[in-house]
C-alpha cells in the first residue's frame, strides 16, 4: 500500500509492506531497498518526477508475518 501526503516542500510517499513467510528472512532490508527503487522509477516513468528535480521522500514500512520465536537474541548485548 502506497499513500502519498503533500508537504509544504513537496511529496512524501509512506510505503507499507506486508509480507507472509513461514521464516525470517534476513534479506528482508534488501527487498525494502529494491521495493522504493521500483517505486522511484516508476514514478520517473510516469513523468511524477522530472529530470534534475529531488526524488521525493519515501518513508517505508514493513511487517513480516513470520514465526520469530527464538530467530531474535534476548538482549541487544546478544
């Protein structure tokens, strides 16, 4: 899901990603990062962002519906 809230210094895009796996992925940055380079060019490609102009902020958000338990240390010392 993609919501798009105007700013006064331009758009900021909130990108929520959901995703059910039967485990943890420890890749799971890695897709965030390919998911809002998606984004980006596609927006690039419907004319949204122009050339020489800032690519706008994206904020994403993402939620993994895994089994965790026991896969995360206890502590942050761990």
């Amino acid at each position: 899901m993609i919501w798009r809230i105007q700013r006064r210094d331009g758009w900021l895009y909130i990108y929520l990603l959901l995703e059910f796996q039967s485990a943890v992925d420890p890749r799971v940055a890695l897709r965030i990062l390919v998911y809002t380079g998606l984004l980006y060019q596609d927006l690039i490609r419907r004319g949204e962002v122009s050339r020489g102009e800032k690519l706008p902020a994206v904020f994403p958000l993402s939620s993994t519906m895994a089994a965790i338990r026991g896969a995360l240390p206890a502590t942050l010392a761990s």
